[in-house]
C-alpha cells in the first residue's frame, strides 16, 4: 500500500472520527 494512500485513508479515519465525537458532545451538551 503506498505510503501517501495510507497517509490519506489515516487523515480521512481522524476527521471522520473528531467529527463524531463533536457531534456526540455537542448531543450531550444539549441533552
């Protein structure tokens, strides 16, 4: 696997994820 895929699908995983967890406490806050 080429190391600039690996860095995209990386960069890609963490803002997917830094997206949900905003989205979980921003649920949270308003909750």
């Amino acid at each position: 696997m080429p190391l600039s895929l690996t860095g995209s699908y990386s960069h890609t995983y963490i803002e997917i994820t830094y997206r949900c967890d905003g989205l979980t406490r921003t649920h949270k806050s308003k909750s």
